[in-house]
C-alpha cells in the first residue's frame, strides 16, 4: 500500500505537469529505514549530518533536533534560473524553536539567499520566507503557523509565491542573483557552508527545482500523506 501512494503520487504530478520541475527531492516517510527515506526520489542523493534511526518515523517523517541535525541536499543553491525556482516541504509538526529556525535555505540572509522558516523576534513566529533574495517576506499566515505544505516558487523576476496553511501569497520582491552553495533542510546554510538556525520540526518531504504550480503540489502530498499513514498501522 505505500509502494502504491507514491506511485499514485508521482503518477499525479506526472498529470499535473509538475513533476519535470523537481529535481531534489526526497520523501522522508513510508520506507522501512531512515536510509530508505534518504533514498532521493529525484535528483542527487542528500547527505545525512546527524540524524539517526531514532529520529525517523515512517507514519510522520523526520524530526530535527532544532541543535545540531540537518540534510545537505547536494543540490546547489544556483542549479535552476533565477526566476524559474521553486522549494518546498511538507511538514508533520512545526518548529517549536522560539528563536527563529530554518526548514529549509541557503545564502543567510544575504543576496540571493532562499529560506524558509519561522519567525525571529522582528517576526513574530509565523511562517516567513527568502525566496532568490535578501529581503524577507515578513510574517505570512497564520500565527501559530499550519502544518502541512510550506514552500515557495518563483516564476518572474518581480514577485513570488508563498504557499502555507493551504493559502498562496504573492510577494513583490525583485530577484536576485542565487546565491550558489548547497541548499539544507531542517537548517540554512549561512552563506559560508556552514549550517545555521537549525529546526526541531518534523518533514516528511523536501523538494527543489523550477517554478511549479503550488496548489497542485499540496493537493498531491496532501493526498500521500495520508496514504501512508493509513497503509501503515
């Protein structure tokens, strides 16, 4: 029953036209091990910075430590256009850090970076995002944020999509150049290859590639999710 959700996942976004634009991706719920789970659905395999077994669930995914955890995707932060961009995750629980933490990034907060995270003191932990430049979304959403898909993607140099609790919001910040090393998950890379504002939340997918349609993203992950933790008791 799992080996059939994500063939009807992937089979959905195949209908969808979306699928072409991942190109890292893995889905961190439903195999048997956690090296199963960092098994990449698409695209170059992820290198693991501390998690364990123990950290892993195949019914609600992986879950940082919010300390010292994190996944080097491998997937440079310039692989794709600069206004043909898209990342995403799906979230199980969401970051309980008080201080700000990352799911996902690259860059800092310098230009060009990419984030998404939820907020610092300046804003005021709902969800918020980077998405090929410096300047950041502010507060999006609901305060405390929703589960469930958080991404971004670009198509046009002038704006972005941000997509959480279900909603898009359309952000008007010009882009900039990508900043170039690896994008992390459950962190953001800083901006020198080092990992920074780690999450203890719990993922169960992570995507990068080109802009895509996010609502159909959600809709299919959505769907595989509760796929699997129905196959599984």
């Amino acid at each position: 029953a799992v080996r059939q959700a994500i063939e009807a996942f992937v089979r959905g976004c195949k209908r969808d036209g979306i699928w072409s634009a991942i190109k890292a991706s893995c889905l961190l719920m439903g195999a048997r091990t956690l090296s199963g789970a960092l098994t990449p659905l698409v695209g170059t395999a992820p290198t693991n910075n501390n998690f364990v077994s123990g950290d892993y669930n195949r019914k609600t995914g992986l879950a940082g430590d919010g300390v010292g955890k994190s996944i080097n995707t491998n997937r440079a932060g310039n692989s794709d256009p600069q206004n043909n961009f898209h990342a995403a995750v799906y979230i199980d629980t969401i970051s309980s850090v008080s201080a700000g933490a990352a799911y996902l990034g690259n860059g800092g907060t310098g230009a060009g970076a990419t984030s998404l995270f939820r907020g610092f003191a300046t804003v005021p932990l709902a969800h918020a995002a980077r998405c090929r430049a410096a300047t950041s979304s502010g507060a999006i959403g609901n305060n405390p944020p929703a589960s469930g898909l958080f991404a971004v993607s670009r198509s046009a140099s002038a704006s972005y999509v941000i997509r959480t609790g279900q909603t898009d919001f359309t952000i008007t910040t010009t882009s900039e150049t990508p900043a170039s090393e690896n994008i992390l998950v459950f962190a953001r890379n800083n901006g020198s290859n080092s990992p920074e504002i780690y999450t203890n939340a719990r993922l169960t997918f992570y995507s990068i590639g080109e802009s895509l349609t996010l609502a159909s993203l959600d809709s299919r992950l959505s769907t595989l999710y509760t796929a699997i933790g129905a196959a599984i008791p």
